[in-house]
C-alpha cells in the first residue's frame, strides 16, 4: 500500500484498541504535560522580569540593546504561554477534564484567533492582550503575591503599549470604512478599548491627577446595574474624557472629534426618537453636557481648522460661554443656567440648519425648549407651527414644516 492510501486511512476513533489506548495514556501523560508546560511558563516569566529590570535600571547608552534583549525574552515568554494553551488546556477540553474557567479560555483564545482571517495587525496585540491577561489572573488566584507584584509592573509596561497600538490602528482604520455598519463597528471598537482600559489597566496604576480620579469615578457608577441607552452614552462620554488625558497621540484630535460627533447625533436621535418624557429629558440633559464637554475639551485645544469661518464662528461661541460666568456671579446659577441652555440650543441649531430639512425633528424640540426657556413665542396657526423670537434676541418669524 503506498504513502498516498495510508494518508487517507480512517479509523473510528470510538471502537479501535489503539485509540482507547491512546487516550488512556493521554489522561496518565496530561497532569505531567501540565507541570511541564507551567514549569517552562515560570521559567519564561521570570526571564522576562529580570530582563525588564535590566532594561529600565540600565544607563542610557545601553538602553537601546537592553530593550532589544528584553523583547526577545518577552517573545518567548508569549511563546511559552501560547504552547500551554495549545498543549494543555485543549487536551483537558479534549479529554472532558478542563474546569469552565479552562473551557471559557479556550473559547476565548479561539476568538482572538479567527481576527487573523479579518485583521492581522488587530489579531496580533488582541492575542498579546489575551494571553498576558491569562497569566495576570492566574497568578491572581494562586495567591502568588511576590510573582504577582513582580509581574505587574511588566504587565503595566505591555498592556499601556497594546492598548496604544490598538486605538492608533482603529483610528487609522477608522476613516477607511465606507458603509455605515462598517463605521459603527469601528466606533465600537474604540469605545470598547477604551472601556477595557478604564476598567482592567487604570485601576492597577497610581493616579495623581485629580481631574482623572474624578473621571474614573463617575464611570465607576455605571459598571453596576443595568444601563438604559442614555447611560451608555453618557458612559461613552466619560470615556472620552478620560481619553484625551491618556490617549492624545494614540486616538488623535481629528479621530476623538468623531467620536464626539456621533455620540451628538445618538444622542439627538435619542431625544426624537424616544416616547418616553422622562428618558427624552435625560437625554436632553446629557446633550447639554456632551456640547459643554466637546467645546471645552476638544474645539477649545484644536489648532487646525477645516476652513477660517468654523474658527471665527467657534471663538464667538466661546467669547458667549466667558460671558455666562459674569451671569453666574451676578444673577446666580438658576438664570445662567437658563441662558446656558438658550446658548447652546441655539449654536446647535444653526449649525444642523446647514442640513436643510435632515434634521427638522430635532429643530423642532430645540424651538419648543426655548418656548419653555421664554427665548421664543409660539403663534397658533392652523397649517403649520410658527415660532417668534422674543425681544431678547432679533425679531424674525421662523417658519417650521410640520411633522
């Protein structure tokens, strides 16, 4: 018989001695196979720690040469924990004697593993990700204090680079997506990394920043509890916030503006969209503060400007917003929120008025707020709804198409 048939041989792996055999000896060799694969893991962590310390100990000079013997001790060390995956646990989920925790690992290790086929540059920090994140916990729950504090500070030093990497490679990817699903996937992409960063890298390093503690506070409200869509923006928000802190270079200006963009437009729709008074009215609440938020962290510190006009028209707004403060002094904080709101629902309004008719439902929201805001009269007509400026501001008749 030659090479060719005995390639294609089957067996019933169910009913032949050889194979009862062979798992036999499996579950005898697995336990052996396990310490083995752990031994050669500690090995290579500890390598790599002494190596990081070589590293950021060592004199500038050698620094260059240091950093390279540290990758190559690094490499290994991915090396030898993607051989335990590969070896270990998924002979246990073979063999049915895996615990849940071995089997989600696994499971998640597969799903890092299919990005290749989409993204490799994606596949690639995701499955470094994944596996320094494995290793992190399971030094975690073994109580390993000594390993642990030793490890984390490698941990820190990968993962802040990772974390990096990803957000400047979505943000390269970002404006290369054509259809709109494809564009709300990359969004979520970001905003995912994001949240990952806040919620398992942040809380490992020390912070002094006061600013950023108190960020990182208010998006430690909403990691409990089931959230409505208007805590998931206002989430995203406190993400973005958070991001121009510690990511100005990995998520640039143009790619974070964006970001903001679409959680305005989200939120908009949220405010037309929904039935619910309540809802309409946080959502009303947390556009106030995304408008506030987008001009003082973002427009306030943007040096290049699509065009001149943008420029003159956002430094007139911000000139208003200094006026506000003497408001506050004066006539206290009810009235400057009053004007603050009139402010903002107006700056809004004229820059969706540049869309023609694609945004009348929301227009139509903002002239009936500032009805309620005493800016504007509403005069009953029988055909269409018009609004009249009050005497605060210019006289003019603005006429709405009806819904």
């Amino acid at each position: 018989m030659g090479a060719e048939e005995k390639s294609i041989r089957i067996y019933d792996t169910k009913k032949t001695f050889f194979a009862r055999i062979g798992s036999t000896v499996s579950k005898i060799l697995a336990p052996t196979k396990v310490g083995f694969n752990n031994l050669v893991v500690n090995i290579k962590r500890n390598s790599m720690i002494k190596s990081y310390k070589n590293m950021i100990s060592c004199k500038e000079e050698k620094r260059e040469l240091a950093e390279k013997k540290f990758e190559d001790f690094y490499t290994l060390y991915l090396e030898s924990l993607d051989q335990l995956l590969i070896e270990t646990i998924y002979k246990k989920v073979v063999l049915e004697t895996a615990s849940e925790y071995e089997k989600e690992a696994l499971s998640k290790y597969y799903n890092v593993i299919h990005l290749k086929e989409t993204d490799e540059i994606e596949y690639k920090y995701k499955k470094q990700q994944y596996l320094l994140s494995l290793d992190y916990n399971n030094l975690r729950e073994a109580n390993k204090t000594k390993s642990l504090e030793e490890y984390t500070k490698v941990y820190l030093y990968e993962m802040e680079q990772i974390y990096k990497a990803l957000l400047k490679h979505y943000s390269i990817k970002l404006p290369e997506q054509k259809l709109p699903v494809d564009k709300e996937n990359m969004y979520d992409k970001i905003f995912d990394t994001l949240e990952e960063y806040v919620t398992n890298i942040l809380p490992l390093k020390e912070i002094k920043d006061e600013e950023l503690i108190k960020e990182s506070s208010l998006f430690e409200t909403y990691e409990v509890g089931k959230l409505d869509q208007v805590d998931l923006l206002d989430k995203r928000m406190i993400l973005l916030a958070i991001s121009r802190k510690l990511f100005v270079h990995s998520l640039p200006l143009m790619v974070a503006e964006r970001c903001y963009i679409k959680l305005l437009k989200d939120t908009r729709s949220l405010i037309v969209d929904t039935k619910i008074s309540r809802k309409r009215e946080n959502a009303y609440q947390l556009l106030l503060r995304l408008i506030e938020q987008y001009n003082q962290k973002l427009l306030s510190v943007k040096i290049y400007w699509n065009n001149n006009e943008d420029k003159i028209e956002y430094n007139k707004f911000a000139n208003k917003c200094k006026e506000l403060d003497k408001v506050r002094e004066e006539k206290g904080l009810h009235e400057y929120d009053i004007r603050k709101q009139i402010l903002y629902i107006r700056e809004d309004m004229k820059f969706l008025q540049k869309y023609g008719d694609k945004y009348y439902r929301i227009i139509k929201f903002y002239k009936g707020r500032l009805v309620k805001l005493g800016d504007m009269r509403q005069i009953s007509s029988y055909k269409t709804g018009e609004y009249k400026v009050v005497k605060k501001l210019k006289k003019e008749l603005v006429h709405e198409t009806a819904c």
